[in-house]
C-alpha cells in the first residue's frame, strides 16, 4: 500500500507516521525545506498542543463543525496525544486554563518529536515538493503530481493546512487541489483573528495588555457573547486571547454586513456598588487635583485619556467639582468602554482558517472522501475551526491519526 501525504504540518506528519506504522509505505511531501514550520510558531513558541478538558468538552469548542469530530477527538482524545508526546520524550504540563504545553515550553520539541517519530516508522519525507494537484482515474487516486513529477500513490491524505499565516506554507493549495477533484470548499474566512476598530484612540494604547477583563460583544446593543482572560491594544484595534476567541463570532456578525460592538469591563471583579465606592475613594485622595491627574490609581496610564473623553466630563475639572451623575457616568465607561468593530485583520494573520473542504463531503469515522476513492483529509484543510486553547492543535493531530489509520488499510 502505497500513501502519499501532502503536507508536513501536524495533521500530516500524524497522519504519515501512523500509516507508516499500519505497514504502509509512505511518502510524505512537505513544500517548504522543513517539517512543522506553523507548529514551531504555535502558542508564542510554546505549543499549547491540547487542553486537558474532558474530550467531550471539545465538542462545542468547534461550534457547527464540532459533530464532525466527534469521532476523531474519541479514537485519538487529548490523553492520547500527551500520551504519544510523553513517549517521543516530550512530556507535557498543563497551565491556566487547562491548556497543555511541552514541559520544556518549546513548540520546537513537539516538531523534533515528531520527526523522531516519522524516522522511527520509516516515513520517506521528500522536502521542497510543492503538490500541484492530485491524480484520479475513475473515481479514485493514482498519484500525487509535483512540478516535473508524479508520485504514485493508491491512498492520498491531503493536510495542506488553511490559508493563514501564509510564510509557513499554508497558502491554501490544499483548496484547490480538493476543488479541482470536485468537493466543495466552504469559503475560507479568518477565524481566531484580531480585529480593527473604529476608534482611532486604540493606536495610543498600542502595546498595552490587559489581564483580568471581561469583553462583552454586542450586535445592534444585544449581547452576543462575553469572555474572561487577557487582551491587547494595538496600533489598528484589538488582539489577544479573549479577542482571538470572540473573532470567531464577530466574523460572522460583520458577514452579516453588521458591526459588533466590543463592551470592555476593566474592572469585573467590583460590583458597581463596589466600583462606585472605589471611585469615591479615590476622588477624596485626589480631590484637589484635576479629573486627568486623578484616574492614575484606577487605570493603566494609556487608558485615562480614552476614559476621560468616552466620559464626557472636562479633563481639566477639579476632581471635588465632579457631580455624582459624572460620577456615575465614569463607572459606566470603566466596566464598559466600548469599540466599534470595523473589521477583522486579513486572513494571512489569522490563526486560524475557517472554511476549507466541507465536512458533508467526509466521512467522520474514516476521514476518507465520500467522493474520490483513496482520498482522505485531515487538519485544516476541513472546515473546521476551533476556539484557543490547543482545540485546533488537537483537531490536526486527531483527524492525522484517523486519516492515516485508514489510509493504510486495505478496502
Ligand atoms: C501564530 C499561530 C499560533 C498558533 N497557536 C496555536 C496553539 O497554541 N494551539 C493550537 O491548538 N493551535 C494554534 N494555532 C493553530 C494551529 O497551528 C493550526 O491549526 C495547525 O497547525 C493546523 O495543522 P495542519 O497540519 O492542518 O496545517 P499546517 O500546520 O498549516 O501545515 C500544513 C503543511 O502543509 C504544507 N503544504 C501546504 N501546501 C503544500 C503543497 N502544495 N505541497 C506540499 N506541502 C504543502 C505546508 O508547508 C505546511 O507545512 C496557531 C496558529 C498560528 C498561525
């Protein structure tokens, strides 16, 4: 049994490695001149591959795509893969959140264990073989075509990656490829991706991370959806965790041809009574100073001035001369400073790729082509597309291994 896997990301060297180990004969072709090079990126550097939540918790991670990997995430479960890494030498270690990193924190410990891995099981990685397109005569694969060459194959397991982050190889080939043999591709869209704003005062905050803050979205002022953590200021609107997180609905809201609306709380833990009373607190320590001279205590430096102005109250007011209602107006714009959402940064800088070959065209429990014989996918090459945390790392490896797992086998 001959398999050809295009792309060594993940999902393809899981995918390669597996199959190698069913007894197949695999080759595996990598565009660039080394394996995982999105992988050596993920997590900051760090490679949050997993989370450690119960697997059945994946699920409503993926939203609609979830049901889809329902299969893959119980026949290769997060457990699985810090099990795998574990025995390649990399051992792993859970943080906030439940999110799962190399004990080393090196996102390049997960690429030479799985290098490691793909020698051990006898892998022919051809490096610099850029897949044109995939061969099928009556209904199923033959071969793999490379500029000057065709690879024969009777099983491919295309795991091209999205169109995200294109300088580590991921500039969709794997869409066309599947289009051309006749799937249909959802249209690829950002998903994880920071987002512009309206609000041009963003560009003075640039830089500044929050941690600890809540940020409601809102459409047409109903609420949409809020998340907990970390986000980021910068030079054209807003990024981070909890923005990253949020993008996935904000996407679709400004599809609509609607613009969200972000609602940051700064101060989440205080109830308003709370908040209420730390303000008054603070105004008494600086009563005789101006309004702008006496936010220091409550805010980071590069936000009084936006709070100030969302405020509506004179900077130059002496601190004693501002009313309760101003007051009162004050704590309204601390825990909820609001940004227009315009839109989202370009696909090349998302994290994740949404779209990609319809799940409808594939079948779960096997990941082969409902269409082309011999075909079978993995990672994000699938329309699915996860929420931060290691969901989307997870997915790769999971839907790798099944794919590979059943390319080997013979019909
Ligand atoms: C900055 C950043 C940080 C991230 N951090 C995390 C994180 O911490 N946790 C998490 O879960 N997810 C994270 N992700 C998402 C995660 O990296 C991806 O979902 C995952 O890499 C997808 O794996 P894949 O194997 O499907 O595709 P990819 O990793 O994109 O790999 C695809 C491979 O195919 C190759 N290729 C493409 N076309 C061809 C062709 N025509 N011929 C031959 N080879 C080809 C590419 O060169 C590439 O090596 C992050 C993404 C980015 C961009």
């Amino acid at each position: 049994m001959r398999v050809v896997v295009i792309g060594g990301g993940p999902a393809g060297m899981m995918a390669a490695g597996q199959a190698a180990k069913e007894g197949a004969d695999v080759v595996l072709l990598e565009r660039n001149s080394r394996l995982g090079k999105k992988l050596a990126i993920t997590g900051k550097g760090r490679g949050n591959l997993t989370n450690s939540a119960d697997i059945a918790d994946f699920i409503p991670q993926f939203g609609d795509s979830g049901a889809f990997l329902y299969g893959p995430l119980h026949r290769f479960s997060n457990d699985d893969l810090r099990c795998f890494f574990h025995n390649l030498g990399v051992p792993t270690i859970v943080e906030r959140g439940g999110r799962v990193f190399p004990r080393s924190e090196k996102a390049l410990d997960l690429v030479s264990g799985l290098e490691r891995y793909l020698r051990e099981a006898g892998v022919n990685v051809i490096f610099e073989q850029r897949a044109a397109s995939i061969v099928a005569e009556n209904g199923r694969v033959s071969g793999v075509t490379v500029v000057g060459r065709t690879y024969p194959a009777q099983k491919v397991v295309l795991a091209t990656g999205g169109a995200s982050y294109p300088a580590t190889g991921s500039t969709g080939d794997g869409f066309k490829m599947a289009a051309v043999l006749g799937h249909t591709i959802v249209p690829a869209r950002p998903a994880l991706v920071p987002l512009e704003t309206e609000e041009s005062w963003v560009r003075s905050a640039t830089g500044l991370a929050l941690r600890n803050v809540n940020v409601a979205l809102t459409v047409d002022g109903r609420h949409a959806a809020a998340e907990f953590g970390e986000m980021l200021f910068t030079h054209y609107g807003v990024s981070g965790p909890v923005i990253l997180t949020l993008s996935k609905i904000a996407v679709d809201i400004l599809a609509a041809g609607k613009r969200p609306c972000l609602h940051i709380n700064l101060k989440p833990a205080l109830s308003s009574e709370q908040l209420a009373a730390r303000i008054l607190r603070d105004f008494d320590k600086y009563s005789r100073k101006q309004f702008k001279n006496g936010l220091a205590d409550l805010l980071p430096a590069k936000l009084i001035e936006p709070v100030i102005d969302n405020s509506g109250i004179d900077a130059e007011l002496a601190v004693h001369q501002i009313s309760r209602e101003q007051r009162q107006r004050l704590a309204e714009v601390i825990s909820g400073l609001t940004l227009t959402v315009k839109g989202t940064r370009p696909i090349s800088e998302a994290i994740v790729t949404a779209g990609g070959v319809s799940t409808k065209e594939i079948d779960p429990k096997t990941l082969a082509s409902k269409l082309v014989e011999g075909l079978y996918f993995a990672g994000e090459v699938i329309d699915v597309a996860g929420n931060t945390g290691g969901y989307n790392l997870q997915a790769a490896f999971s839907t790798g291994y099944l794919a590979g797992l059943c390319a080997a086998r013979q019909e």
